[in-house]
C-alpha cells in the first residue's frame, strides 16, 4: 500500500501494534495513563514513593543501539536533500520527508523490519515536522503551559486535572539552545546572545516566553509556552464550565449590542483575555473591529477586522511600532470598536481617550480588584485622569478559585462606573453581579445603570428591556442544550440574531435553522 509518494506502509495504530508498550516504572504508583498519539507517544501519571507526589512521565518508542546510529545519519543526510522542487509543492510533508528517507535508505542498502520503519518514521517526523522532545507535549490536550527552567532540570507543566506537575524530561546545554532558536525561528522571531529575550506567538496560536543561554537566565536558556486552543472559548462553553452564568452573558450581550466599553480584569491566568475574545463575538456583524496585541491571542469570526500587532526592531533602520503607535493609527482607521490586549502603559491615555470620543473599547489588565485597578489607572506609568476613567463603563473581575481539589477560572463580580461622586471627586460603582463562592451561583443587584442608559436612549420601558434579556438568555440556553459551542456557529448564530431577531427566536427548537 502506497499513501502519496511514500514506497511503505505508514503507521496505523488500528492495525498495527503499539510501538510502545504500558510503561510501570520503578518507584511510581500508576495514577492514570492515556496516549497523546496512540499507540506512539503515552503519558503516565505517577505518584512518585519518595516525594509523595504526582509525576508526568512522557514515553516514547524505544529504539535499539543501530536504529539509534541510524536515525542520526538520516538525520544529518536529510539535511542535505530536504530542498523542495517545484514538482513537490502541494505534496504532504509527512509523505516527502518518508519518501526522502526510504530514498536514502535504499543508498544505504538497507531493508529494515516493518516495526523499525515506523519507529524511524515517529522520530523523523517529530523532529523535522514536530517539535521535537517537546512535541507530544505540544500536542496533550490536557496541558496548558510548559515550562523550562534551564539546562539540566526537568520540564514543568500545568496539567488541567493534576495541576503543577514534574516531568521526566531534562535538555543538556546544546540542545536546549538548539530547540530555543529553533522556537524562535519557528515563530518568526531572532533570538541571538545580542538580543536573548523574545516574546512571540507560535503557529499554533500558543504564546512563547523565551531566553537564550545564561545572559538573563543563570540555569542557561528557559521558555514558558503558554497552550492556546485552536479554537477559542465561545460564550456558550464559558457558561458551560461556569465563568459566567447565562444572565451574566445576556447583559454582556445587550451591552456590547450598544456599544459599552469593558475591561477585564485580574491575576495571571484567571481568564481575562478568554473572556474578552468570547464576549467579544457579540459584537454586530457589519461593525468594523480593530485588535491590538503584543502577542496575537484574540481571535474573531468577523469579517470586518483588523488584527494589528506590535513589531521590536529586527534590523538597522527598522522602526519598532509599538501598542501606543497601533492605537493611534487605529483611530484614524474609523474602528466602532477597538480591541487591546493588555494595557500597561502609555497606552492607556489613548485608550481612554478613545472611550471618550466614542470609540467602544475591550481590554485587559492586571490587577485584582475594581479599587485596585482605579489606582493602577491613576498612577505611573498609566496616569490616566480621572475625569477620563469615568467614560469606561463595565469591570469584570476574573479570578482562579479553588472548587473542592479542582481549580477553575470563575467571574467575581461585574461592576459598572456610575460617574464621579461631585462631593468626594471619588469614583462611584454599582456591583451587578456577584460571585457566591459556597453554593458556586452569581447573584444579580437587581440594579443596572447600563441597562437604565440603554432604555433611556432606545425609548425601551421595563417590560421591553426584560424582554430583549429574556430572548438572549432563551438563545444562549438554546444553544447550550443542543451542544453548539464552537466559537464560528455561536458567532452566526448572535449575528443571525443582529440581523433577524424574529427568525432566530423562532427556531429555538432547532436553533441551526436560523442559519439555513
């Protein structure tokens, strides 16, 4: 059997076995097991006997002394005749790089047992097309930030059910500067011992933290990854894991629908900028939409979108372009919204002079309360005058909260700024929502100056108002009980709604119809 141009039969973990066995290893208590790629690359999860805790242990096929001898000259060969010609293009590169191998295989006058192919396969293709002793690791789900501290110490990673945990894989010095140009280059950045700091999005969308050699790290070159998903969170699935309960969405919607400025807020990994990127879907379908980012992270199912992102100086003569030039440039692009990333400095002026001009405008920031945030906005580097501050309207305050042993990213409360107090010059806020932390609910205010500007201006009354959350939050659980929470369908189905509200509605019974 031939698939492409490759002279032998590919890997099938169907039919063929596994090219590994269940790994038990000595000292560990098996906790879990499952395979990142079947049959080729296993992860166990063992409690180790002499620390008492949770290992993660990555298996992969075991090649024998010639195998190994073997990989290594196909390796350095490979190098030499992996030149695409113009008859390639279009091929698979899995299918090319096994055709360049048997190719040089039968140089060598080599035929080799079915089980060794496919060891040489996995290999060759996790270290040319892969990335390399990291790539199964890029490819669990289950794993949201891989951590390398420096040459010699094993690998540490964020396991979405055991947490902080340990693995078994280490890098001596050469390679782990290899694989750190090799993430850099790959994500189109230089790295050098000139310029050993890069920050940069990777192909997959994953965001890269990277130092080279010793000359800001002491342990030697270190990279965080922090794993994105392909696709985005979609309101649907926030309030399926429980950020947001489907009355808390409703009121982002009506909100975004009329154009209020929101800014997330919170600590390190609580779900600011997966919040953002959701309810941002919510957005009107023909409204023009402009993103600013270091690092691209946002990600829209609008056609009507600029994606902008920062640049660091690469070369002689090249002029860095950074968040504060994006901006400006976005408000001479006539954007109804403006979406930034994070703000952290100069740009916050402009921000918020953009919200004073019209401009609807979503961000996120670190801080860890409402007051907090104020204060941060205030003062250096921000500075942002408080007369100026006022013209935001919504704060969500994400956080990481503990829920049982399971950690989980939940809303703390939305708030609203209701203006300056003209006695005290003190900002005013009205809590909307609020997170119960013991029986795991929000709770309504009941009060909404949001939804009070928005009848006043739409001439609605209580009633209309009540309706039009009441068919958003009817919508949301539509969608919910019939399981559509990919970020592309629950974006036309909120457009549908922008457009039609009435044909929607009335396919709530099968809500896809609303598309037909």
């Amino acid at each position: 059997m031939r698939r492409g141009n490759v002279p032998f039969e590919r890997y099938d973990p169907r039919r063929h076995a596994p090219l590994i066995g269940k790994e038990f290893p000595e000292g560990y208590d098996v906790v879990d097991a499952y395979w990142v790629s079947t049959g080729r690359s296993l992860v166990v999860i063992g409690l180790n006997k002499k620390t008492n805790q949770n290992d993660y242990l990555l298996f992969e096929p075991k090649l024998t002394d010639f195998e190994y001898e073997l990989l290594e000259r196909l390796h350095e060969d490979l190098r030499q005749v992996l030149i695409q010609n113009d008859s390639e293009v279009g091929i698979d590169p899995e299918d090319l790089l096994l055709e360049k191998m048997a190719g040089l295989l039968r140089e060598y006058g080599i035929n080799l047992e079915e089980m060794s192919l496919f060891r040489l396969e996995y290999y060759l293709i996790r270290n040319f097309i892969g990335w390399g002793r990291i790539d199964a690791l890029m490819k669990d789900p289950s794993l949201e930030d891989i951590s390398c501290d420096g040459n010699r110490v094993p690998l540490f990673l964020y396991h979405r059910k055991y947490r902080n945990i340990k693995t078994n894989i280490t890098f001596e010095e050469e390679v782990l500067n290899s694989l750190a140009i090799t993430l850099a280059q790959r994500s189109g950045k230089h790295i050098s011992a000139g310029s050993p700091m890069v920050d940069a999005t990777m192909p997959d969308g994953s965001r890269l933290q990277l130092t080279l050699g010793t000359e800001v790290t002491s342990r030697g070159s270190s990279f965080t990854i922090r794993k994105f998903r392909e696709d985005p969170f979609s309101p649907v699935e926030l309030n399926r894991v429980g950020t947001f309960n489907i009355e808390m969405l409703a009121y982002f919607w009506i909100a975004i629908e009329n154009n209020k400025s929101l800014l997330f807020i919170g600590g390190t990994a609580s779900g600011k900028t997966t919040s953002l990127n959701a309810v941002s879907l919510f957005i009107p379908p023909m409204a023009k939409v402009v993103s600013i980012e270091d690092t691209r992270e946002i990600t829209l199912a609008h056609e009507n979108w600029i994606a902008s992102v920062t640049r660091e100086t690469v070369a002689e003569g090249a002029t860095t372009i950074s968040m504060f030039d994006l901006l400006k440039a976005a408000m001479r692009q006539r954007p109804e919204y403006i979406l930034v990333g994070e703000v952290r400095g100069a740009e916050a002026q402009t921000l918020f002079q953009a919200m004073n001009t019209g401009h609807t405008t979503f961000s996120t920031m670190h801080a860890g309360s409402v007051d907090a945030a104020i204060h941060r906005l205030e003062n250096a580097p921000l500075n942002v005058p408080r007369n100026m501050v006022q013209a935001l309207n919504i704060v969500s305050v994400q956080a990481q909260v503990y829920r049982g042993g399971e950690r989980v990213r939940r809303c703390q409360e939305i708030v609203e700024i209701a203006g300056i107090d003209p006695a005290s010059g003190n900002i005013r806020i009205n809590t909307v929502f609020e997170y119960d932390p013991v029986h795991d609910i929000f709770i309504y205010s009941g009060r909404s100056q949001v939804y009070a500007d928005i009848s006043e201006r739409r001439g609605w009354s209580k009633d209309d108002l009540l309706r039009e959350v009441e068919a958003r939050k009817q919508i949301l659980k539509a969608m919910g009980d019939q399981k559509i929470t990919d970020y592309i369908s629950t974006s036309r189905i909120f457009q549908a709604y922008a457009i039609s509200p009435k044909k929607v509605l009335g396919s709530l019974g099968d809500i896809r119809k609303s598309l037909e």
